[in-house]
C-alpha cells in the first residue's frame, strides 16, 4: 500500500507545482514526507488546508500523509471531501483509489457542473455583489456584478493568494470608475459561481476604489464580461437576483 501512496502521490505532485500551490509550506511537507517524518509533513499541509480551505490539492497531501501515521479515520473523510468536492478529475480519481486502500467505502463524485443557476444578489445602491464565487477551487469570495466591464478584475491581494504570477503577462489600459489604469492580463483557471462553471478566464489584476472603503474589503473585483460571455445573463432587480445560463 506504502509503495502504491508513493507512486501516487509523485504522479499528483508533477501535477500540483504547475499550479503554483503555496510554495514554502508545500516545500517544506514535501521535503518531510519524502524523507518519512510524516507527521511534521502532517503540519505543513494541515496549514494550507486550514488557510486555504478550498484547496483540495493540499488535503490530498495532508490525507495521504495521515494514511502513512495510521490516522486512518480523517484521512478517510478528507478523501470523501475531495471526491464530492473537488473539479480536478485527475485528484478525484488519486482520492478514490487512496480511499480504497483504506477500506473506505466508495464515493461517487457526480458531476457538479450545471446547466442554469439563479443567483441571490446584495444591492448597495446601484451596486450589486454576488457572493460565494470560487477561484481556482481555493479563493470563495465577493465580486461586483458589472455588465459594463470588459475584463473580470481580482485584487493584487487575491493574486496574491492563488499564487498567480504577473511574470511576462501582458499589460492592458482600460478605464475605470476613477479614470484609466494600466494592469496586467493574466488566466484564473476556474472560477466558479452556484455550480456554474469557467475556465481560463482572463482576468486583470488591478486594486479599485471598491478595495480601498473598509466598508468592502471583502469584494475582490469585478465579474465582468470575460466570465459572463459564457453565459445569458438575466437580471431581476425586484427579487435580487441573476438568472445566468450556459450559452
């Protein structure tokens, strides 16, 4: 079973540094588990999942490091969350064979994607904020709604936190509320929103008016139209809600 982890857990690895996951404390587990001190590699994982709790790559990590300290029972429910949670098809498949190792019961992941979903919205004014959008199985946050912007818009700290390099990117001038600004053009892998899903959404990283009032430093951006293209999008301003539907 021991030598079946290893070989799994190299394959996933090859896999999770071309997303740029959390380098120091990835480096650090990495660096135990291989040389057999599973539980200070226990340490360094547990700190990503409990920061990033939406990176289910980190809790493959911290479940198969638990399976070598005999931690049979939570490695078991991380496992079950990854293959109910997680969009990865190639982690999904890793989680349910390490599930099986350990005499875990099967779990069938499903297919979360839909088709059409209603959105409840926030109203501040003019302004209207979706709740719950989910960057790259990682970030859930607050976007302002805004039909009017060409690009989706994610704060530098947001970058930051998925770990997205501006190295080589592109520079793009748009204007904002506050005049014209300059920022770089980069891809989110995933963003998804109740279900609904996008991939390598261009994205311009770009700290706005919105991230300065304290009153919103929960909203990251603008979900603009590079995420909305994808979708018809339906707004009803009497109920506080978006209707938005796969093209």
């Amino acid at each position: 079973m021991i030598k079946r982890l290893k070989i799994s857990l190299v394959v996933f690895i090859l896999m999770l540094l071309t997303s740029g996951s959390h380098a120091e404390n990835l480096r650090q587990g990495l660096d135990y588990y291989k040389s057999g001190e599973y539980k200070k590699a226990e340490i360094f994982f547990r700190k990503i999942t409990i920061e990033y709790p939406y990176d289910y790559s980190a809790r493959y990590l911290l479940a198969v490091s638990l399976v070598n300290l005999q931690k049979y029972n939570e490695a078991k429910e991380l496992y079950r969350e990854i293959i109910k949670n997680s969009q990865n098809e190639r982690l999904v498949s890793l989680s349910q064979t390490g599930l099986r190792n350990i005499g875990g019961s099967p779990v069938y992941s499903g297919n979360r994607s839909i088709n059409k979903a209603v959105i409840n919205i926030n109203t501040t004014g003019s302004v209207m904020i979706i709740n719950n959008v989910l960057l790259n199985d990682r970030l859930k946050t607050k976007f302002v709604f805004d039909t009017g912007a060409t690009y989706t818009t994610i704060s530098k700290a947001a970058a930051s936190s998925l770990n997205i390099s501006t190295r080589g990117a592109p520079q793009i001038r748009v204007m904002t509320g506050s005049g014209h600004i300059t920022a770089p053009l980069v891809k989110v892998d995933k963003m998804e929103v109740k279900g609904l899903i996008a991939k390598n959404v261009d994205v311009l990283i770009a700290d706005l008016p919105i991230h300065t009032d304290e009153s919103n430093s929960s909203i990251t951006g603008l979900l603009g139209l590079s995420f909305l293209k994808d979708f018809k999008v339906t707004v009803d301003r009497s109920k506080g809600q978006i209707t938005l539907e796969k093209n």
